[in-house]
C-alpha cells in the first residue's frame, strides 16, 4: 500500500519520477495541504485534439489528479484511493496558455471522499468544474 504523506513529502521535494503521468505532462504541484491541492500544467500544442483546442480529458484527468492529491492528505496510514465517479462540467475552450486547477476535499466518510475542483486558466477564467468521489480501502483488501 503507499504510503501517501512520504509520496507527498518526496514529489514536493522535487522527485517527479514518483509520478510519471505528472512528470510526462509537466504537470507541478504548487501546494498541497491538509484537504487542498493546487496544480498548473501547461497547454501545448501536443495537447490539442483536430479542431485546436486542448483535449477536453486531459482537463479532466488533471481535476482528477488535483482532487487525488486532495484526498491523500486525510487519508489514516494503510488506506489507499481510487477513483469511482466523477462528474464535470466543461466551462471554456482553452488554446494556449497554462491551466491551474485548485482542489477541496468536500466530505469524508467511513469509505468515500468526495472532492471538488475548478480549473481556471493563467486569465481567472473558469475552465472546468470537477466533482470526484473514492473509495477508500485498506491494504488487506483490493479496490
């Protein structure tokens, strides 16, 4: 099972490599606290889909990961997370620039956390709204 507030510890200390999806899309983790994450990722023009504009999952796999990050900030020592819903409502297009998407734990309960994310682009303009919820499980047990 991982154990998340050394993984925490670690990727803020600047080791990328314990992340590789964060790492390939140069995605950074500005802060992170108890209930709260905030990240930036850069829009390039390897991410745009054929009509020129960022692709829409890629916004959203980064709400995802900002609600995570979120959520392994309250979790007890010998749970992990995964992901069972999310719900997200795309707000504007995004071309160029870079995305910052700010993270909250909503509630946590015996088995689930549920968070919430906006994503804004480098301008403040609203981007993505994300609601996630997970399953919290121990490691005497799979997901």
């Amino acid at each position: 099972m991982p154990d998340y507030s050394t993984y925490l510890r670690r990727f803020q200390a600047g080791e990328k490599s314990l992340n590789p999806y964060l790492e390939f899309f140069e995605i950074t983790m500005e802060e992170v606290r108890e209930g709260y994450a905030r990240f930036r990722m850069p829009v390039l023009h390897e991410y745009m889909q054929g009509a020129g504009f960022l692709q829409g999952g890629l916004i959203v796999a980064l709400a995802d990961e900002a609600i995570a990050h979120a959520a392994m900030t309250v979790l007890e020592p010998a749970f992990g997370i995964t992901t069972v819903e999310l719900k997200c409502n795309f707000l504007a297009p995004v071309r160029n620039g870079e995305l910052i998407a700010v993270a909250s734990i909503f509630k946590k309960g015996r088995t689930l956390i549920i968070g919430d994310c906006l994503v804004k682009d480098e301008n403040d303009r609203d981007v993505l709204r994300c609601t996630a919820t997970f399953l919290m499980f121990s490691g005497s047990k799979d997901p």
